[in-house]
C-alpha cells in the first residue's frame, strides 16, 4: 500500500514540474505577498499630505507652517489660495490634513489676553492616517507654542486648535471596512464566474459542440460574459443593501453614479476572467489563477494596507490594478460624496486598463480556440 502511494505522491509531483508555470506562481506570489504586507503594515505612517491655507500672511504663521513640516508624519506641500481649493484637495483624497492660519492669528499670538486660533480639517474617510495627522499637528502646535515662549502666558493649550473631521466625525471604523468589502465581493464573484465559463466547457468536453454552432468567436464571448455582468450587478445591489441598512455605512453620493462606476468595473473583471477561462484547461485551474491573481491585487489595491505605504516602484505598479482604483471610486462616492469630477482619473485608468486586458483576452481566446 505505502509503495502504490508513494507513486501516486511522485506522479503529483512530476505533473507539478510540468505544469511549471502554476508551480512558480504557488511558490513565488505567497511569498512575494507576504513580504509586500510585512513592509506595508510594520512602517509607520509618514508623509502624510497636507494642505496649509494662510490668510495672515506673517512670520508667525509662516513659522507654524515650518514646524508642521518638520513632523516626520506630516508633509506641507499645497498651498490653496482659497476654502474651496482645501474642499476639492480633501474630496479628490490628495490631502490627508488642512491647517487654516486665520488673520489676526500673530496679533492674537502677541496678546496674552487673547487666544491665537488655528483650525484643523482631517479626511477621516481612512481612520488611521487621519488620527495620525491631528495627533502631529497638536504637537507641533504645542511644539511651536513652546519655542515662541507663548507657553508661559497660558495655564492651558495655548493655542486654540478648532478641528473639523470630514466624511467619518465618529472615526467609525466600519466606514472604511464595509465599503471595501462590498468591492472585493463583487471583484471575486465577478472574477471566478468570467473565468470558470470557457474553462467548464472545455473540461466537460461541450467546447467542441459550441465551437461547430453559427456562433463568432465575440459572439461567444459575449455570450460568456454577459451572465458574469448580470450576476456581479445584482450582486453589488444586494451587498451595498446590506451595507447601507445592515451596517449603517452612509451612501453621500449618486447611487447611480456608483452603479455605473461599478459596470465599468464589472467588465474590466470580465476581461480578466476571459484571459484566464483562455489559458486555463480546467475549472480547477481557473480557481487557482483567481486565487493568485487575487492575493496580487489585494496586496496593491489598498484592500489591507495603504498604497502609499509601498515603495514608489509599487506605487507605481499599483495604478495598473483595476481594484486599486474601484476601491478609491466605491468609498470616495459612499463616504465624501465625490463626484465624476473627482474620481475622472481612476475612472479612466480603469477604462484603460479594461480595453487593453480584453483586447489580449480575446485575441488569446480566439489562437486557443483556433
């Protein structure tokens, strides 16, 4: 018995060599994820963006701004003209923080009988780098407070820090998490149902009798893939019912809007299930190809961990996951309310993206069913 078993373990074995491009991926991606999250969750949180509208235009206030740049959290590098470039910078997600130094803010800092003023507005659509932002500015404030010698004139904070939290007052960590869960359910169902089509007919030997009907091959992609696009729709409707009513995660923006976004995304998916229903013998194959093409774009998509996190080099690659973008476009439309004005660029890398995998995928498609 144990002989007949050991052959069966050597034949495994032998088909794993052979099949050497599903052997690379099983022994290379786990650990390449595994090292991308490592880095990712165990650096801190620096650098955050952040936009400074000074209408007092003195040393003073030019000194706060210094020593919020200092900060190792923090990096001062807008300077709207105006409240609503500040609104635009916190809805588009460029800005993490926005200081405003009011006029009069030097004059007050010279009276002890007066309080200075200094307002802060974070974008608490993700919690942590927004409570990491306050945190840095309060010090930095006290910091400044300190050097100037205003410390001494106040038995309290000095300075009086007014401070609005945008898009999450409560710092509900749900706000975060639900949305992105709703997007990755849709991304995997959509995924492993465009994947598994042509697969499972391959496999269950039925490709042949397609291949003889009247059919184009676009007409039988087409045919595969409008399922996939109904059921990931329908899903999507089912999930952000369950979010909004179950979970309580507010929907500030057009559902319609969301809906759109969301088709546009549901078929770049499709694309890339058509790619793998292309290359894939079996459905059991496809399942695997899913999983690790998955555990890639969850680990740049900022599913678990912020992009901005990553080296700049995997930054960079991370504007060429779909997912990546999906999830910025379902939490800037639930939570900030963003409009097509704010998510245009995501929406066009997605678009992008979207024609150049399916082009590949069906021109693949077609040579393999040829």
């Amino acid at each position: 018995m144990l002989l007949r078993v050991w052959n069966l373990v050597l034949k495994e074995f032998i088909q794993f060599r052979r099949d050497w491009l599903m052997t690379t991926f099983i022994l290379t991606l786990p650990v390449l994820q595994l090292v991308l999250l490592a880095q990712a969750t165990g650096s801190r949180i620096s650098n955050l963006r952040v936009a400074v509208l000074d209408l007092d235009h003195s040393s003073a206030g030019r000194h706060l701004v210094t020593m919020l740049d200092n900060r190792r959290e923090l990096d001062v590098c807008y300077y709207p003209a105006a409240l609503a470039d500040i609104h635009r910078l916190l809805d588009q997600g460029e800005a993490t923080l926005a200081v405003i130094i009011p006029s009069g803010f030097a004059a007050d800092l010279a009276d002890a009988t007066r309080t200075p003023k200094v307002q802060l507005i974070a974008d608490a659509s993700n919690i942590v780098p927004a409570s990491i932002a306050l945190r840095a500015a309060r010090e930095a404030t006290r910091a400044f407070a300190r050097e100037t010698g205003f410390f001494g004139k106040k038995t309290v904070f000095p300075i009086e820090l007014r401070t609005t939290v945008r898009f999450n007052p409560a710092f509900n960590h749900k706000f975060f998490t639900v949305p992105a869960q709703v997007g990755f359910i849709v991304y995997q169902v959509t995924l492993t149902l465009a994947s598994i089509g042509l697969a499972r007919e391959r496999e269950l030997g039925t490709l042949e009798q397609l291949m003889v009907m009247p059919l184009r091959r676009i007409e039988l992609v087409i045919g595969k893939a409008v399922p996939a696009l109904i059921i990931g729709a329908l899903n999507f409707l089912l999930m952000m019912a369950v979010a909004i009513f179950g979970f309580g995660v507010p929907l500030r923006g057009s559902l319609s809007l969301l809906f759109g976004l969301t088709l546009l995304f549901i078929v770049v998916e499709i694309g890339y299930g058509i790619f793998i229903s292309g290359i894939a013998r079996t459905q059991q194959q496809a399942i695997l190809f899913v999983f690790v093409l998955a555990m890639v774009d969850m680990a740049f998509s900022g599913y678990l961990v912020r992009v901005k996190n990553l080296p700049v080099a995997l930054q960079t690659i991370a504007q060429i996951v779909p997912f990546h973008h999906y999830l910025t476009i379902i939490r800037g439309v639930m939570l900030k309310g963003a409009g097509l004005d704010a998510l245009w660029s995501h929406t066009a890398a997605m678009l992008l993206m979207g024609l150049l995998v399916t082009t590949i995928a069906v021109r693949n498609l077609s040579r393999s069913l040829d």
